[in-house]
C-alpha cells in the first residue's frame, strides 16, 4: 500500500516533512524548520519514531534546496539515514551550518545529486524510482521529486516559478516528467495572492537599474543565498557604472560558490567591479550588516538608499527592520522577485497533471485550490494524517 503522511502542517508556509511509504518501506522529503517565528529561531527536535528518534527505519531523506524552511532539521535525523540533495544544496549548506557538528558530518557524507543527474532515474532506497528536477527557485538548483512506487507516480514539485532567469523551462519540464502523475504534491504560497504584483528577475534589474540612476550610493539587503537576485543588482551596477562590491566576506564566498555550479555566463557577473565611485557605489548587504548600514546612512543620507529585498513578512516579525525602515524612511525601497510559483503557474501546472488528485502544502489556503481546479481533485490532509495513493 503506497501511503503520503504530512509530519507538519501542510496549510501553513514552510516547515515541511513528507513521507512516501510502500509496504513498510519509508522515503522522506525535506526536513524543514518553521519559519514563522523570525530569524535564527531554534525548533525542537519533532520526535518522529524512525526518522529523528528510536532506531532509523527509514530508506532515504530527500532535500530539495537549502533554505532553512526545507532543510532546518536535517540535524535531527539519525545518523545512519542516507541523505540525498544536490551538489550545490551540499556546499551552501556546508558554509551555512561552518562546523564539525553531527549535521555537518550529515551534510558532509550527503549522496550528492549533480547537474548531470538531473531529468534521471535512480533508487535511493528500496522500493523507490526517483527522477530528480532542476527549478528556478530563489535558492540555485532547487529540485522537484518525481517519486515512482507500486505502478503509481507522485509529483513533489517543491518551491518552484517561472519569473526567475531559468523559469521558462518549467512547464515544458513537468509535462515531460510528470504530467501523467496520479498525485501531485504542490507548495502554494502564492496561491491566494495577485499574480499581478510578482516582479520577475527581469523586471527587478530594470528597478534596480532605476535606482541607481538616481541615487549616488545603494546599499542592499537580501538572502546571500538568493543568487539570481544578486545577479540583477551587479548587472544594474555595471550598466550605470557603479562600483559593485560586498561588506563581508561571508557573502562574497557564497555567490562565488553558486556561480561555480552555473552552466551559464550570466552567473558569471556577481563578481565586485573596482571603479572610480565618483559614479557611486552599489554594496550587498545582510541581516548582520545592520550596524554598518546605520553608520553608513548617518555619513551619507541624502545620497543613499536601502533596497530590501526579501520577503516582507520579515519586517513585520523583527524590530531591528522595523527600526532600518522608519530611520530610512522613504529611501526603505522594497523591491523583491518572490521566488515561488504564481497563482496562475500553479493553475498551469494543475492542469498539466489533469489526472492527479491534487495534496496542497506549504501554502496558507486549501480553499484557494479548489478555485483554480476541479475541487474533487483537491485532498486536504492534516498534520499525521495519511492518504492512500
């Protein structure tokens, strides 16, 4: 019997564990941390027996990218538990964890998943085929899951769009590899939200190029990790002519680590440009950066700006934001590619997996589904409970 368990709630953004069971075999994707209580927050151990608790039963975990809402408590899982995620996924998350914890040795010894393997089969534990698919998502190489057991196939699409630099291939790519799925596990993030407002990569280097047209120096904030978004604002730079450079090193290391594993020339342009700054200067920040960013504003105020570039929500659950926002003013320019699927993508994607029952997660509305396809077609599951394939 082929089984779908949800170890946290599908109807809330972030913070997924799904398993796929066949006759007492046991696959998981993702480990993810909550991510509703701000930044740096400590999630206890979930104490799933088998997975992060008792003796390890379980054939394989499967990572889709390394945001913290998707691979937070990998450090959880028992140690014995094969772990498979991408090439790139391994690398960011090395820099991120720093150490020799126990979840640096799990992410050290991970089964690593590399371009070439994408769009192939391969078993990662007994009774599953898995297809492993690159997506444009706001974290590099991101990956869906097509995950074959007892003659039915399971799509896990994980964080996935269309408005990124890549994004174009995705729906040539699902119909290829899944449209013919009997169950489709989607993120819907977005679902209830006005498409009409998400800004494509494209459309965010001409608001950055803007930007720097009319002010001297612009500091930005956003996920070092996010590198299409960081590729949009060195392009900017280099098009108005500003110096293009980094605060930390931290940040540096990370965008010449993504751009490593590009297959692109495009992801080649991170890279801090030396000029005269009489043009001005365009500096890439983070959360940790905030003192700088002060001190810089109270030397250059009327010729600087802020771009805040990452999820809004933030702002509303950190006071030291709130701070950044009310001291700036009108130069806290918000401007941010969301790094997941549109209201209408989703629908497409639906539509192209016409015959799958459809199990919505990481989303805040099961409601929304059933307006964008046949409600019948939509499961809506709780916290431990399981769906028969």
């Amino acid at each position: 019997m082929l089984k779908i368990i949800f170890h946290k709630d599908p109807e809330r953004v972030g913070g997924g564990i799904t398993e796929i069971s066949s006759n007492g075999k046991r696959l998981i994707i993702d480990m993810g941390a909550d991510m509703d209580k701000g930044f740096d927050c400590e999630e206890p151990n979930p104490n799933i027996e088998g997975l992060t608790v008792g003796d390890a039963n379980v054939g394989a975990i499967l990572i889709t990218h390394y945001h913290a809402d998707h691979i937070g408590l990998l450090k959880y899982a028992l140690p014995n538990i094969p772990v498979y995620m991408s090439e790139t996924t391994q690398a960011v998350a090395k820099i991120m964890e720093g150490g020799f914890s126990p979840y640096y040795e799990t992410l050290e010894k991970a089964k690593i998943i590399r371009f070439e393997d994408f769009g192939k089969t391969f078993s990662p534990c007994e009774g599953f085929e898995v297809i492993p698919l690159r997506v444009d998502h706001s974290a590099f190489d991101a990956m869906a899951y097509v995950v074959m057991a007892e003659g039915k196939k399971i799509f896990f699409t994980g964080d996935y769009r269309e408005h990124g630099y890549t994004g174009f291939k995705i729906k040539k790519l699902f119909k290829m590899y899944a449209g013919d799925a009997d169950v489709i596990i989607t993120e819907g993030t977005q679902v209830s939200r006005q498409s009409a407002g998400i800004i494509s990569e494209n459309k965010l280097q001409k608001g950055f190029m803007e930007i720097c047209k009319k002010n001297k120096y612009v500091l930005y904030m956003g996920s070092s990790t996010n590198l299409d978004s960081v590729i949009s604002l060195a392009l900017a730079a280099k098009k108005t002519g500003k110096c293009f450079s980094y605060i930390d090193e931290y940040s540096a290391k990370m965008a010449e680590i993504l751009a490593g594993f590009a297959k692109s020339d495009l992801y080649k342009e991170w890279k801090p440009v030396e000029r005269d700054v009489k043009k001005g200067r365009v500096v890439v920040c983070r959360m940790s950066n905030i003192a700088y960013i002060k001190k810089f504003f109270e030397k250059h105020g009327k010729d600087t700006v802020l771009v805040y570039s990452m999820w809004q929500g933030y702002i509303k659950d950190n006071e030291k934001l709130q701070e950044l926002e009310k001291e700036f003013g009108d130069r806290f320019i918000k401007l941010h590619s969301s790094g997941h699927a549109s209201r209408e993508l989703i629908q497409g994607v639906l539509a192209i997996c016409g015959k799958a029952k459809v199990l919505p997660m990481h989303t805040e509305s099961f409601a929304e589904f059933k307006k964008i396809c046949r409600a019948s077609r939509v499961v809506e599951l709780k916290k431990g409970d399981e769906y028969v394939v």
